[in-house]
C-alpha cells in the first residue's frame, strides 16, 4: 500500500514508524513531516489548509490510504473533501469534528444525552459573563470555545484571574470568540481513554495519562503536553464499562442520529472522582504525546488495523497490548510554552543506542545538511517500555541526559502519581 500521514508533530513520527514496520507498505508520505518522517518516509511539503493540493498530491501518487494526524484538518472539513474524491481517509468527517472544534457543542451533547460533565454557563456577552463570576466559588475553568493547541483552558483560583481570562478570549487570542464556556473545577485525577470507530463498531485502544503543565509538580503554563504514560493507573474493567455505557456509548449514538460519519480515534479526556467518569473534553484524533505511549505498545500490524477501520469491518480485527507499560518524557525548547528560540542545532542525536524497548520520536524538528535542528517548542519524545514504569522512565531521562542538548527543558516526575505506588 502507498500511505499518506498528514501532520508534522510526534504524533505522526510514531504513527510513521508504526506504518513503516508493517509488511503491507510499499511507500509512506509525510505531509509536511519532520527530521524524524525523513529518514523513514517522503516528506512533501504542502500546507494543511491547502486542501486541493493534497488532493492532487494523493491522487498523482496514487494514495491508497491517508491518515489524518492533527485536529485542524480534521475541524475544517478535509475528510468530507477528500472522500468526496473518492480518496479513502482515516479521520472524522466535519459534523463529528465539532466534538473537538467546539467544546459547547460537545457540552450540548452532554446535556441532551446526560452524560457526566461539569455543571457550565456559556455566555456570548463580555459584560453579562463578567458579571457572573462576582457570584461565582473559585476555582472555576474558563474555556475558549474553538481549537486552541490545548492552550485554550484557563483554571481559575479568584475573580482576577477568571476576568482576565474571559478578557483574554474576547479579545480573541485564540481566534474570534463568539461564546465562552465557564465550568465548575472539578476534583479527581486525569485519565486519556481511546476508541477506534468504523462508525459502526468500536474498540477500546488504550488508556493514558497526560501531564499538561510545563513544570514538575503540575506547576506552570499549560502545554501541548509534556509526556505520558500507559495504561493509565486508574483503568479497572469495571471503570471502562462506567466510561463506555455513561459516555462513549451515549455520544456516539447521538453523532449517528445526526447522520454523522465517524472513522478513526476518539480520545476521551475524563476526570475520575470516586472511581466515577465526568467527561472533560472530547480530542477528535489521537491525543500528543499519549499516541507515542500507545501505539509501541501494540502487536497488532498497524495498517492492517486502519485499513480495517476504514473499510468498515473493525469488528474483524482483535487488538493485542504488549504486557509492558510505556512512559513518554518529552523534550522541549527552553521558554516553551511562552517565547523560544528555533533553528537551534540538536547535536549527538544521531549517536544515541537505543534498544527495541526504546523510541525517539521529533517533533519540532527538522533535517538540513545532515543535521537535526529545532524546529517549534515541542521538539522530541523519549519513549521507553518496560514491566516496571519506573525503569522505564529512568531509560528516557537517561536518554535525555546523554543528548546533553543545552537549549533543552523536561519533566523528571511524568508518571509521578503513580510510579512508586502499586
């Protein structure tokens, strides 16, 4: 098969690399890619809002399959384009990546089906929303209604903070704000759950758990993520059925009345509390940096579980996990997520031995001249398997250590909830 992977981040390394062991592969495009998809893949350089040009791309290379890896494509219709060329696409079409696009109409969902959310007010008005938090009990979450790399959620511990932040979004730094969402905090722990869907059937594919803030401790801004591990410490099969039958069963139902079409991950960012799920947002694709926790973790042939997927008939398909527990630390530009510096050289990088337990998937980077630069905040992800998290979390940090890479920053303590706990 001749694959295409749209997308340039960590997420789409590790999905190359997966697609790239499979034995029904004969070429694999990256658009755009990164210095990591270079060495394994073509990287073909085209904007992911330029839509038509990937068409011609796909159908002048005679594509077989194309995944989509980011959000943005996906809340922008590329599905519905593409398939309307009769090109086949891993990914949700337009309506169903609304449950990303919009967090009100994901919250809309909730109430209609009575799902398990936290209590919420949506205002379009800047004056009325500002009058509401006078009434409010802090903590409180402010949210921006659109795609916001994962940067749009404000947690909220007094008055000042939430009336900047609703200034904030209205003021639009993360694109036009027509409405804002206000949520009651809710306590818990955070749990990553996956669903594979062929739009009829669906299988759970993985759990995780993210550690969003820049600092240890969770201290800092929030991020796109700074590492993960699975399975997530909090997945029991009787949590699942709570998670499937209260949230993921409800919504899908809901997309399926509305004549959605549904093909690819769903990524359920829950809140657990008393060993209850409350549904915290909805990703319409695979979550960064669980995906590169997950998918070494599979024994399945990748391909041949997409293009399953894709025609229809997932429920052939039997997923296997390696026994092991997988632990991401990603590698950052210092200043990220504020003010970074790029074009910086990654030297050593290719000198590192890793073992078959061990990964190193770029994201912020790119290949010139026979070396690796920086090339965004995000920039590489350390992965490695083993029985015991903590090892394995040990082997990443050591990777790290032996990069040396000065313009760096990490996290020690990803897995900290749980590593040293039984």
């Amino acid at each position: 098969m001749r694959i295409a992977i749209i997308g340039s981040g960590g997420r789409e390394h590790s999905i190359c690399q997966k697609i790239y062991e499979s034995k029904n592969v004969e070429k694999i495009f990256c658009i755009p890619g990164n210095g990591g998809t270079y060495k394994i893949a073509n990287n073909i350089e085209i904007k992911l809002n330029d839509f038509d040009k990937i068409k011609s791309f796909l159908i002048t290379e005679k594509i077989d399959l194309t995944i989509v890896g980011p959000e943005e494509p996906l809340v922008n219709g590329i599905v519905d384009y593409l398939s309307q060329n009769d090109l086949k696409v891993f990914g949700p079409d337009k309506f169903c990546s609304r449950l990303e696009g919009s967090k009100i109409f994901t919250k809309k969902i909730c109430e209609i089906e009575n799902i398990p959310t936290a209590k919420f007010k949506i205002f379009s008005d800047q004056t009325k929303c500002l009058k509401y938090l006078e009434s409010c009990n802090f903590p409180i979450v402010v949210k921006a209604d659109g795609l916001a790399a994962g940067k749009g959620v404000y947690i909220c511990e007094n008055l000042s903070d939430s009336e900047n932040a609703v200034r904030e979004v209205f003021n639009g730094k993360f694109g036009k704000a027509r409405e804002i969402l206000i949520e009651e905090f809710l306590t818990g722990e955070e749990m990553s759950f996956f669903i594979l869907y062929d739009n009829e059937t669906f299988k759970v594919f993985n759990t995780a758990q993210d550690h969003k803030r820049v600092f240890e401790g969770d201290k800092g801004k929030n991020t796109g993520g700074m590492g993960a591990y699975c399975p997530s410490r909090l997945s029991t099969s009787k949590l699942e059925k709570k998670i499937i039958d209260k949230i993921i069963k409800p919504t899908l139902n809901f997309l399926k009345r509305k004549k959605g079409k549904y093909i690819g991950f769903l990524y359920a960012g829950l809140m657990i509390k008393n060993e209850e799920p409350f549904l915290i947002e909805y990703n319409v694709r695979m979550g960064d940096p669980e995906c590169q926790t997950i998918l070494p973790l599979l024994q399945n042939d990748f391909v041949d579980v997409v293009k399953n997927c894709v025609d229809g008939n997932l429920a052939n398909i039997e997923l296997s996990w390696k026994k092991g527990k997988s632990i991401c630390i990603v590698l950052t530009s210092k200043g990220y997520p504020e003010k970074f510096e790029k074009n910086v050289l990654i030297n050593n990088l290719e000198n590192l031995k890793i073992n078959n337990q061990q990964f190193i998937f770029h994201a912020g980077t790119k290949f010139n001249d026979n070396k690796f630069y920086s090339n965004g905040g995000r920039v590489l992800n350390f992965v490695s398997i083993d029985e015991n998290l903590e090892i394995a979390r040990d082997d990443s940090i050591n990777l790290i250590k032996k990069l040396n890479w000065k313009n760096g920053h990490h996290r020690n303590d990803i897995g900290y909830r749980v590593i040293g706990k039984k």
